[in-house]
C-alpha cells in the first residue's frame, strides 16, 4: 500500500537526464552560425553552462520563468561580447531546430527502475505528477519527450514553469499542483498526504515544505528512485 496519495516528481536529474551528445551537438551549430569573433568550441560550451546555471539560478530566486528563446538569445549575446545583434535571428525556427536535434538525440531515463517504481504507485491507488522547471527546452517538448520514453502514461497531469511563468521553489507553483491533486480528490486531500520527490534541495525540498507537503531527495545524495518501493 502506497505511503502517500500523490506523488508530485521533478523532471530533470530525477526521472530524465540530458544526453550528453546533444549538448555537444548543440554547441556546434551556435560555434559555427554564431560566432563572428571565432570563440573557441570550449568557449561555446562554457557559454551554455553558464547561461544555463544563471537562468536556473535567478528562475528559483524570482519564482518567475526565463523563457527558452531567451536563453539561446543570451547565448549568442554572450558569444559575441554581449553585442545586440541578434535581430536577424528567427527565434523560433531556432527553437524548432534544437527541438528536432533533441529528438535526434533523446534525454535518458535516469535510472532503469523508473517505469517499474512509477507503475507500482499507479497501481497502489496513488495519482502522480509532473512538477518541473524549465530552461532552454519547453514543456511543449518535454511532453513529447516523455511520451517517447513511455513516461507519459504514468502521469495524471504535468506542470511546466514556461506554461505557467512560475519556477520552483515558488509557492505559487506547489499551489497549482495541490489545486490540480484536489480537484482529482474532491477536496479530500491534505499537504501531508502529497509528497515531492526531487534531486534539487532548494527548488524541490525547501518549495515543497514551505506548503506543509513532504518530500524525498535522491540522485544528488545515496538515495535513488528506489527509496519509494
């Protein structure tokens, strides 16, 4: 029998990782369509680390959402010392091509008892979620994404920050997932019944608390997704 009713679930680091040759793919098309001043492919690579832990930082310190085409318009800032000139650039016929790069070469699921841990809280009775921050891939996306990896089944509803202009650990944001858990139950759920299960302490374990719903950490300590079994 299941512990909780409701299991919520971050995204990234926790049921999916980036595959590592999409970012180096990536990298490439900006190193060769974007750099005038002939930055180094390393340079490219840090450019999209730094840009990529900057958004995710200020995303959970505002609670507010930095959207994907901003991102890859600061990118290509950043690559040419912070030039403007980016006007020419058709963000999204940009977005459209990383999306296809994407699929090219998928995200992972992070650990192979995935499917099975979520199956079994699906058929102990518990509904399940999706909670996650975004950054240079959007929900719109993510959900064709864990529809190829056959996450998707699992799930009784997804929330992206992108679609809804909230970022973890934002209040706000764990409000509209017990809002969406409630109507499933009629009202008949408390915070205490609801746990959060995520890899990042601040967005995922500290935003989850502040609203009196439990959480598990794994991936970034000993834990794995196993710990729910």
């Amino acid at each position: 029998m299941n512990q909780y009713k409701h299991y919520s679930f971050d995204l990234w680091l926790t049921l999916i990782r980036s595959n590592p040759d999409f970012k180096q793919e990536r990298a490439k098309i900006f190193h060769a369509r974007y750099n005038p001043l002939n930055k180094s492919f390393a340079e490219v690579v840090t450019i999209f680390r730094n840009v990529d832990l900057m958004c995710n930082s200020i995303n959970e310190r505002t609670g507010k959402n930095i959207d994907a085409d901003e991102m890859y318009l600061m990118v290509i800032s950043n690559m040419n010392d912070y030039d403007p000139g980016f006007a020419a650039v058709d963000t999204e016929e940009l977005y459209r091509e990383m999306e296809r790069l994407l699929f090219n070469y998928m995200p992972h699921v992070y650990c192979g008892n995935t499917a099975g841990i979520l199956n079994k809280l699906k058929e102990g009775d518990s509904t399940v979620s999706l909670l996650s921050n975004t950054g240079f891939i959007r929900g719109a996306t993510l959900r064709k994404v864990l529809k190829a990896l056959e996450i998707e089944q699992y799930m009784d509803f997804q929330l992206y920050s992108d679609e809804v202009r909230l970022s973890k650990p934002n209040k706000a944001f764990f409000q509209l997932m017990l809002g969406q858990v409630n109507r499933r139950y009629n009202g008949r759920i408390g915070p205490h019944e609801i746990v959060h299960i995520g890899d990042n302490p601040v967005a995922d374990i500290y935003g989850a608390n502040q609203l009196g719903i439990k959480s598990v950490l794994i991936n970034s300590n000993q834990q794995t997704i196993t710990c729910l079994q």
